[in-house]
C-alpha cells in the first residue's frame, strides 16, 4: 500500500511557504464562480473539478457549453488543450517508476498530473528515495487536488460577492505563479532554451492555428532546445 | 444533476485522463538518463510556457476582459518583483491579483 511517511511528506509540500496553494486555490475560486455563472449546480461543480483537475480544460469546457457544442466538439477541444499532459507525464513518471511498486499506483496517480504538482515534484524528487517517489506524488497529488475542490466550492458560494475586477485578479494569479515558477526552473542551457522558445513559438503560431498553438509551439521549442542543449554538451 | 452537464463533465475528463493515461504507459520503457527522456523534458517545460504564454496574451475567461496593456504591465512588473525579491513566488502572486483588480478598476 501507500507509505504513510512518504505520502504526508508530500502532502505537506503545499504548505510551504512558496507552494502553489494559493494561486491554484485562487483560480479554482474563479473556476467555481464561472460554473455557477454557467448554470451548473454545486454538485456538478465540484464533481467537474474532482474529475478534469486541469484549469484550462474546464475553462475550454465551460466556453464550449457556452456556445452550444456538441459532445464530440467539447472532446476534441479539451483533448487538445490538455494533450500537454503527455510529455509531462512522459516526462515525470520514469523518474518514479520501481518495479516493487504496483501498477495501480501508477495509473490512478496519473490523474494528478497537474503544473502545480508537476513542478512541485521536478524540484523535490532528488530528495526523495527512487522506491517512495510514487508515495510522495501521491500525496502532493492528492493535496493540490483537494486544494483545487475547496477553491471550487468557495468560488461557487462566493460568486455573488465577486465583481469583474476582482475575477481579473483572481485569473491572472495562476499564470504569474507558473510563469515565475518555469523562469525559477531555468538552471539548464535545455530548460532555459525551452522555457523562451514556448513562450514567444505559443503565442505566434496562435495566429495560424489556435487550436495546435500551444502544441506545436510545445513541440517545435521543446525539440530546438533539445539539440540546442545536446550540441552543448557535446 | 442535468444529463447534458455530467455527459460534459464526463466528456471532459475522458479527454483529460486519457492524455495523462497515454503518457504513463509510454513512460514504462524509458529511462531517466536517455536522450528520450531529455526530450520529453524539453517538450514539456516548452508546452507548458506555450500554454502561459497563450493565457496571457490571448485569454479566455475573465482575464478576456482586461486590457492587453493591463495584463502585460502586470506579468513584466511580477517578473521584477520576482528577482528582487530573490526568485519568491508568494510576493508577485499576491501583487499581481491586487494590481490587475486595480489597473482594470481605474484605467
């Protein structure tokens, strides 16, 4: 089972002075807020936070139902603005795979793979013991998680006491935090190259295709910086 | 709870698991010191300042609703606050909501 000293190792990760609690909380305010605005009720509101745990796809769902969408139109639209989970658990999870660890922890742990705890991790895990790096994401996991349904719950009820200038603020504290948390991860010629390249290829292929921006901006940067960090060392 | 919200709501997180999902399984035969691995990496740190980067200039949602002036003001003043205050993420944060409320309130 879970190793109850390494899951609450990691659970504790969100109380620390420079975790992502408060920016992620702060954006599920203004998500649970948006899903009242919407018509959803508390239950859907929190049952859509438990089961998506990915602010954008629930921003991309929430503007699809706006405009009337089809199923399959919220499908593909989502799954293309999520598929940036792919290299991140590619990227996350050879790090903490152990053959004494059963597979179900793997594959019920993947539904966590969020920025926050994704980067909480990148910048713990050395400190953490190859064997109990599944334990220790399953707790930081499970805290960001629970921090993201409390923020749901508190921005649907607060939602009448919220004004347009005050769900502004709310929404850019996310991408503050992250984009300060990706320029504090920049300590590699390879992450520093890919930090840049995303962030000026995202928004110039957004003119040409919206929907495949941030992949291909992903794709393309990630891919240059590579060779750019290989021809380096070589 | 209305059919059409929870097949949504379904929808999404299907879409959502199944990216998570795929990238678990591919993940079994990579090794952490493989030039693939590396790769991924880049991807993903690439992906994800792409995606910010996108919040930022084209948003949707509330931020939609500040001017492009407002938000650039806000995340280039973030970014100083950050290296002055020797790379802490609470400070710009907190100031970032309380100055774009403000921008957005008075400008």
């Amino acid at each position: 089972m879970i190793n109850k000293e390494f899951f609450f190792k990691g659970f504790k990760s969100i109380i620390k002075p420079d975790s992502p609690a408060l920016a992620l909380g702060c954006c599920f305010i203004a998500i649970g807020a948006l899903l009242k605005n919407l018509g959803f009720n508390i239950q859907e509101s929190i049952f859509s936070t438990m089961l998506t745990y990915a602010l954008p796809g629930s921003l991309v769902m929430a503007e699809s139902m706006l405009v009337g969408a089809s199923l399959l139109n919220i499908f593909l639209a989502v799954w293309f603005v999520n598929a940036r989970l792919y290299p991140m658990a590619v990227s996350l999870f050879p790090l903490m795979m152990h053959k004494n660890q059963p597979r179900w922890k793997y594959y019920f742990s993947c539904h966590f793979i969020a920025v926050s705890a994704w980067l909480i991790m990148k910048s713990n895990y050395k400190d953490i013991q190859k064997k109990y790096r599944i334990d220790f994401w399953i707790g930081i996991g499970c805290a960001t998680w629970a921090t993201a349904v409390i923020g749901t719950f508190i921005g649907f009820y607060a939602s009448d006491y919220l004004d347009k200038n005050i769900m502004m603020g709310l929404a850019i504290l996310n991408p503050v935090y992250f984009l300060c948390m990706m320029v504090g991860a920049m300590k590699t010629i390879q992450i520093s190259a890919s930090v840049i390249l995303g962030l000026l290829l995202g928004p110039i292929f957004y003119f040409f295709s919206p929907e495949w921006s941030i992949l291909l901006g992903g794709l393309i940067g990630g891919t240059i910086a590579y060779f750019i960090g290989e021809l380096r060392v070589n | 709870m209305s059919t059409s919200v929870v097949l949504a709501i379904l929808v999404t997180s299907l879409a959502t698991y199944s990216s998570r999902l795929l990238g678990v399984i591919s993940s079994k035969g990579i090794k952490e010191t493989s030039k693939l691995f590396r790769w991924f990496n880049c991807l993903a740190y690439s992906t994800l300042a792409a995606l910010i980067a996108r919040t930022i200039i084209f948003p949707v949602g509330a931020l939609s609703d500040a001017s492009y002036l407002s938000r650039i003001t806000v995340v280039i003043f973030c970014l100083f606050i950050f290296f002055i205050s020797k790379k802490n993420f609470v400070y710009p944060t907190v100031i970032s909501a309380i100055m774009l409320a403000l921008l957005s309130e008075y400008l």
